[in-house]
C-alpha cells in the first residue's frame, strides 16, 4: 500500500517564490524537475514520483509533495 500512495504523490513548486537555483534538478533520481526560462523549476507529473528530495533539497522551500489528482 505504501508504493501505491508513494505513486500518488507529486511536487508542486510555488513558482512566485522559487529562486530557479536548480538544486531540485540536481537530486531529483527522475529527471522531473527543470528550471524553466532561467526563474522557476517546473515538475513534470509523469516523470515525478513523490519521493520528496526536492522538497527537502530546497533552500527556498518552495517545494511541497501533494496528493495527485487523479
């Protein structure tokens, strides 16, 4: 049950706040998270897993893992 909740979760990056520094990008294990237009990192749903590096990778902490809308 815990993999099928993990599956579920998604960030979310606040992009008013984000600082676009790119330190999501570089621990994220899926590759779903770039830095869009050089001043917001954008999450790709389909790639993301939820695991959370981001979130706690971010010195702004502008990333939050939510619930996935299905």
């Amino acid at each position: 049950m815990n993999q099928t909740k993990r599956a579920m979760r998604k960030a979310f990056v606040e992009p008013s706040d984000c600082v676009a520094c790119g330190c999501c990008v570089k621990v994220c294990p899926k590759s779903a998270i770039q830095i869009a237009r050089g001043v917001m990192a954008v999450v790709d749903p389909e790639k993301c897993v939820g695991c959370g590096r981001c979130a706690k990778e971010c010195p702004a902490t502008v990333i939050t893992i939510r619930e996935a809308a299905l």
